[in-house]
C-alpha cells in the first residue's frame, strides 16, 4: 500500500506548480481591501472586495492578467509567506507554510468547493466590489483577517 502523503500534506517546499496553486482554497480574503494604521502599522479588514474577485465563487475573474489589471495585486510565493501578516489565519499557504494541516472544510480535503462558503470562510455575502463601495473607512469590519 502506497504510503506517500497527499500532495497537501507535503512540506510546502516540495510542491510543484501546480499543486502550489491548488492550495487556494477559494476564501477571497486575501482579496479584500485593508487599512494600515500610519502610526502603528496594524491592518484593519474591510468589507471591499478587489474588482476582479467574483464574491460568489471566492475565484479571481482574470487569475492570468491579475498583475496587469490590478497593480497591487500581490503574487503570493513560497519565500514571502513569512512577511504577509494580512493572509487570513485559515489561508491554505499560510498554515502549510507554518507546518499546520488544512481545515476540515478545505475543498481538497471535503471534495467540494462549497465548504469553505458553508464555513462562513470565504468573502460571499458580506462584501462589496470596490467598484461601488466608495471610501474604505467606511467599510471596516470587524472580522479577523
């Protein structure tokens, strides 16, 4: 009987591209605007969601050319996953970074991408696209990031 681990079990170094990007587990959180305390630093969430992010799915609607259409749009890797401290504490990348196993409600491990939504983890039903939300303090949450 084959012992080897699941591919998401794996050490996060020994992930290949593609099962890299399949560790999203489609939140949308990393989507979402925040506010920087000029003075202290610390990041407030918000309610606004990027204009490419379909709230519905948690997916980007133009994973390809994010870069481009958004210029702030960050490119998550392997050797950054230390210095982004707003990825959501369920983030797939995040916790396998840190040595932790997925959630119970993550799609590779419950076969269905419904569960992150069916957890209240992903951004569908209680956010905004930017497109229409106006300024951002007027859309703090309070949500954990």
């Amino acid at each position: 009987m084959n012992s080897a681990p699941l591919f998401w079990e794996k050490p996060i170094a020994e992930l290949d591209r593609g099962e890299w990007e399949a560790l999203c587990d489609g939140c949308g959180r990393c989507c979402l605007h925040k506010l920087e305390d000029e003075d202290t630093g610390e990041l407030f969430p918000t309610n606004v969601a990027c204009k490419l992010l379909d709230r519905r799915t948690g997916q980007c609607t133009d994973y390809p050319r994010r870069k481009a259409l958004v210029g702030d749009c960050v490119q998550l890797s392997r050797d950054r996953l230390d210095e982004l401290e707003w990825l959501p504490s369920t983030c797939a990348y995040k916790l396998r970074y840190e040595g932790q196993p997925l959630p119970d409600w993550h799609y590779l491990k419950s076969g269905s991408r419904e569960t992150v939504h069916q957890a209240g983890q992903s951004t569908r039903g209680w956010t905004i696209s930017e497109v229409d939300a106006g300024e951002l303090e007027f859309h703090m949450v309070d949500r954990e990031l």
